[in-house]
C-alpha cells in the first residue's frame, strides 16, 4: 500500500512540530490561537488548534514553556506562553541535531 501525502506528512510532524512552537516563542509570548496562525497559515506542520493544545501542555509540563493569564478586552482572558531557558536550551538541542539528520537524509534521498 502507498501512503497518502497526508500519512507522510503525519509522520514527519510527530516530534518536530513541539520545536516549531518553541522557535516560535523566541521572539516573545504568544497564546495559543496566535501560535496556530503562525503555524497552520500556509504551512504544512498544523492541521487543527486541536492538536495545538495537547502539545503546549506537554511542553508546559516539560518546564519549556510557562504560562500567564492576561485579560483580553474582547473576550475571556488569554494565556500566552513563553519559552523557558530549559525550553532554549531544548531547541537548540534540536537544532544542531536536526541540521546533521536533514543533511543525512538529503543526502541518502540524492544518492
């Protein structure tokens, strides 16, 4: 049987997209709805918010992420979460591990 595109790409999300949050955080805070604009807009690595807050608890219980609840003046209030030295430090981790196993993949999939 031929996985679809959608089966792949499940696959290839599976402990990447919880770094994507973390790289999106290094910028500042963000809340949960504003994390899954970034992104799901025209990007392949979201398909729903629901997938979204399962993993920001995961990575608040980790210690990579903290949260805060601020008043929103259109609605209930927002917690926005922030990347943590821990979380920092993470994300590096995977940065350097993720840039040699592109570099071996690509070069496995060219050969």
């Amino acid at each position: 049987m031929v996985p679809t595109p959608d089966i792949v790409l499940t696959q290839l999300r599976k402990g990447v997209v919880e770094y994507c949050v973390l790289a999106c955080l290094r910028s500042g805070p963000a809340y949960g709805l504003e994390l899954a604009d970034r992104l799901g807009s025209d990007s392949s690595l979201l398909t729903s918010e629901g997938t979204l807050y399962p993993l920001l608890s995961r990575v608040r219980q980790q210690g990579w992420v903290t949260t805060t609840q601020v008043p929103s003046a259109v609605g209930p209030p927002r917690r926005y979460y922030e990347i943590t030295d821990e979380g920092r430090a993470a994300l590096e981790t995977f940065l350097a591990t993720w840039s040699r196993f592109t570099t071996d993949v690509r070069t496995t999939l060219e050969s």
